[in-house]
C-alpha cells in the first residue's frame, strides 16, 4: 500500500456563509494530497506529463460525515491498495485530530494529452509495484 498525509489549515475563503467548508473544498484537498503522494515515492506528476502522461480524473466522490470550520486543522491521506495499470485507484480520509470527517475515492487513468487511454511504461509500473509485496 501507498499512503501519504497533507496537512490543511482551513482558510477562511474556503467556508461558506455558514462557516463550514464548502464541498468542493475537499476535491482540491484531495487533488493536494494526491500530488504530494506522487512526489514523496519519486513520480512526480509534472515528470509524468512530460512525458506525455496525464492522470485525468475518471470518478470522484466525497461522503461528508462532520462539518470542518475555518481554522481547523485537518490531515488529509490518501492511500492506494492496489498496484495501477492503465487506471489508479485512490481512497482519501479527511481528519481532524482522531475525528474522521469526510472519505473519499478517485479513479485515474494514464492518457496522452491528445485524450487517447495509455498504456504506462514498465518502468512506472515496476516503480509503483515495489511498494505492493507479492
């Protein structure tokens, strides 16, 4: 398994009237922690577009369970249980402290910037299998 945590300090712009973050909020959080991920293992997502690889959002979902407010402090982590082929499969959990907030998923799949489905390199795939034991 793959994970990765992100640190987020709600901001004031991201609350709505009603001083709760608004929805969409968590899907750029997501999108944070997902790109973080990519860096800490050593593929980082701008090295995959240049080399002609977009990771497209397929799906995205979000279940809210507990309202974040501004200035909370939340962890964000995403984990990948499965090695990727042509898609990656992501599942994110937003906490604050211990209190689990709002879960999520997102499914990728490798494409050229022409929109074309992509089958990754092999070396992209052995990078991301060495950290799924057999």
């Amino acid at each position: 398994m793959i994970s990765s945590t992100t640190n987020i300090r709600v901001r004031y712009a991201e609350t709505d009237k009603m001083g709760i973050v608004y929805h969409t909020n968590y899907f750029v959080w997501f999108e944070m922690c997902r790109v973080e991920m990519l860096d800490n293992i050593g593929l980082s997502y701008r090295d995959l577009e240049s080399r002609g690889y977009l990771l497209p959002v397929l799906d995205i979902s979000a279940s809210y369970k507990k309202s974040a407010h501004f200035d909370d402090r939340l962890t964000v982590t995403c984990f990948i249980d499965e090695p990727p082929t042509l898609r990656i499969n992501i599942s994110y959990e937003v906490r604050r402290s211990d209190e689990l907030l709002v879960t999520g998923s997102s499914r990728h799949a490798f494409m050229s910037p022409e929109g074309r489905p992509l089958k990754p390199p092999k070396d992209i795939i052995q990078h991301f299998e060495t950290y799924f034991p057999r």
